[in-house]
C-alpha cells in the first residue's frame, strides 16, 4: 500500500514539474514539444489535456534547449574573448607604432645631446 501510495505522490510530482516545464518553454517562445513528428504536440493541447502529457518528452526538450543555450552561451564567451584579444593586439601594435614614430622624431637629436 505505501508502495502505491509513493508511485502516486512521485506520479504527481512529475506532472506538476511537467506543467512548470511545460510553462518555461512556453515563455522561452516554443509552441510545441516533441521528439519526431509522431509525438509532437502543442504546448497549449497539452495544457488543455495534462493526461496526454509524456514527462520524457518534455524533459529531452527542456534538456535540449538548455544545451543549445548553453552552447550560444559558450559561443559568444569565445567571441568576446577573440574581440577582446584582437583589440589588445591592435593596441599593442598602436603602442609599438607610436614609440617608433617618436624614436624617429626625436632619436637623432636626443642621441646627439647623449654624445655632447
């Protein structure tokens, strides 16, 4: 009896973390979930009808989307950090630029008053 009674709570355990779900991929703009064609359905039927509601479905949804934020996450980390090198590099080679242009201005003369 207690076993049931567990399989029951954990049952409606599912159900409410799938209409949580089912909630968060709506705000994130998916209109459907699904796997294949053959088990994709609305998000707003499956509101409509939370018997018709397969958790597995649902989490590899909400797992993939998770993985695809993730990656565009991770995606434009690695962008930054090339944005920021390319900038640092182009800042060095400015630096570098600007003391050559100084040395060549002023690198006679003051090598000449070193000599005096």
């Amino acid at each position: 009896m207690d076993r049931v009674k567990i399989l029951e709570e954990l049952d409606d355990l599912k159900k409410v973390k799938c209409n949580e779900l089912l909630k968060l991929l709506k705000e994130k703009g998916l209109k459907k979930v699904g796997t294949t064609k053959q088990n994709t359905q609305s998000i707003k039927y499956l509101e409509e009808n939370p018997q018709k509601i397969d958790f597995d479905v649902v989490i590899e949804v909400y797992q993939s989307l998770r993985r695809k934020e993730a990656e565009l996450a991770e995606e434009n980390k690695k962008k930054k950090m090339r944005d920021v090198e390319l900038w640092s590099r182009a800042m060095r080679e400015e630096e570098k630029l600007a003391v050559e242009k100084y040395a060549e201005e002023t690198g006679e003369k003051q090598m000449e008053e070193l000599r005096q």
